[in-house]
C-alpha cells in the first residue's frame, strides 16, 4: 500500500505577515508545496491530503493543488476552531489561532486510512528525507508494539533562520535509534556553528547546533487517530480556556512512548532545511531553490 503524504496548510503566518503557504520560492513560480509534492510523488507516495482553511480554499486551489489533478491523487480537509471539539466545549471568546499540529491532524481523519507522513506546508525537507520516510512506511512495523511510527530527524544547524528566533523539538534517542523524547523549544536563534534556546524566564542556554531536532517530519500509522482524539480532549480539559495554547504533535507522541504504547524510529538526515518562517526568509528560500536546479536536483518546470 502507497503512502499518503498529509500537508498542513492551515497555519496563520502571524510572523510572517501573509499567507506563505502560496508564495513563489521558484523560477516558474512554484510554492515550497510544490517541491514537497514533486518529491513525494518521487518517493513513492500515492495520495497527497490537504489541511487548510476554508477561507483561503479558492487561493489555495488555484495557486497550488489543481496543478495536481492529473499527477496524483488529492483531496483536502479543513481546520476550523470548532472542528472535533466536545459538544459542551465553549471557545474561548477571544480565541483566534488554529488549536496546533496535533489537531490539524486529527482533522485529516476521514481522508486517510493509510500509512502517512505529515509535514509543514512552508518547509523544505529535500528527497532523501522524503524517500528515507517512503521506504520505513512500507515495511512491516516494529514487532513486539501496538504501534510503530517514525521521524525524519535534522541537525539543528541545517535548520535555523538567519532573521530571528525559531520552534524546534530538540530529541533525545537511544542506542536503537528510537525516540525517547523530544521538547519543544519555542525560541532559538542562530549563533555561529551554534544555537542558543531563551526560555520563559528570559535565560540563556546554549546548544551545541549538532543536536538531532523534529522538523514535524512524522510518519505515523492510522492507529494515531485515536490517541489524539483522547488526548485532544484532555488538552481542552487543562487548556482550553486558554487564547494561544497550542495542542503539539510532540506531546502526544512523548505521551505515547512515556506509556509504551508506541516506537518512534528516527530516520537522520543530512538534508538543509529551509522554510518561511519570516518574511525575509523568502529571498534565502529562492536562492536556495536556484542553487538546488543549477546542481540538477530539480528541473525548472516540476508540473
């Protein structure tokens, strides 16, 4: 069975000050989705799910995914506030911003039955991640586990922005290559060949810039559906009054190990990420995209 690549699509760009879900990064006026897609299709995936907001679907379609239609096959979902909340939920009445990962995906249900991967529309991930992601999905899980999922994990300096602070799940794993955690870090900024993490209190700590980091490269099994339908709900129990509070992806899967009800098998790659995070992320987004056609990696035309 092909996997599904699944796209979360839905992010506001609050940082970055527009909708960089659609924005060129190459010479014929691709988006990063595109390039994601190109290598998906590549590596063997058979379906590609959207998750966006309805709002902005029109956009969406015509500027990304009906250049799809005879490539492979599609379909979209859409993240809304009030989607899968409990009947008695009351929104938060200020509440503006998506409820997080962990929810766009859970909103993907009814399109995936599969094996699937989940990535960031506004990140580039390179082919060999994809493909490494592609091949673990296809072979038989891990025995001995009700579940068996995977990451795609980067070195942290392959992933900073040169233009302000970034989020990255910094990971531990054991001599199995297996995921034993992996902490969100909301403010990290590029210091030479290093990083430095600011926490809440406004302290400083300093990190090596070889640490292995989620890039929300996950391959997950259906199974997953319903650990974050229980754990969405008692995400709302403890912060849903909450205007900003985000559901991670990360939490759930280190509540899932913590359990042992799931492995994570974390798949290394030495690909440079890049991604829009702010504004001036573009330019180095396009430079980069050039440099990956001058070499070859990509034609100038993908579809």
């Amino acid at each position: 069975m092909k996997p599904t690549l699944l796209v979360l699509a839905a992010g506001m760009g609050s940082r970055y000050g527009g909708l960089k879900q659609v924005d060129s990064v190459g010479p014929g006026g691709q988006t990063i989705i595109d390039y994601s897609v190109y290598d998906a299709i590549r590596a063997g995936f058979g379906k590609v799910v959207f998750v966006i907001r309805e709002e902005f679907a029109d956009q969406f379609r015509q500027k990304v995914s009906d250049k799809y239609q005879d490539k492979i096959e599609t379909a979209e979902v859409f993240q809304a506030l009030d989607s899968f909340l409990p009947s008695e939920f009351e929104l938060p009445p200020n509440r503006v911003k998506p409820w997080g990962t962990g929810h766009a995906i859970l909103v993907a249900e009814s399109a995936i039955n599969e094996p699937f991967l989940m990535i960031n529309a506004d990140d580039f991930y390179g082919q060999k991640s994809f493909a490494a992601m592609s091949e673990f999905l296809q072979k038989d899980p891990q025995p001995g586990f009700a579940e068996s999922y995977g990451m795609v994990g980067f070195i942290l300096r392959n992933t900073l922005s040169e233009h302000g602070t970034v989020s990255r799940g910094v990971c531990e794993l054991d001599d199995r290559s297996n995921l034993t955690s992996v902490v969100e870090f909301t403010k990290i900024a590029k210091r030479g060949e290093q990083a430095v993490h600011t926490d809440d209190l406004g302290e400083e700590y300093l990190l090596k810039g070889n640490e292995i980091v989620s890039m929300n490269m996950w391959g997950f099994q259906p199974s997953i559906f319903g650990h974050l339908k229980h754990q969405f709900h008692q995400f709302l129990n403890d912060h849903g009054f909450e205007e900003k509070s985000e559901f991670y992806i990360p939490s759930v899967v280190n509540s899932l190990i913590n359990e042992k009800e799931a492995t994570v098998k974390v798949l290394p790659t030495a690909e440079q990420w890049f991604g829009l995070t702010y504004k001036k992320d573009l330019l180095f987004a396009q430079e980069q995209i050039g440099k990956l056609i001058k070499e070859g990696r990509y034609p100038e035309n993908l579809f």
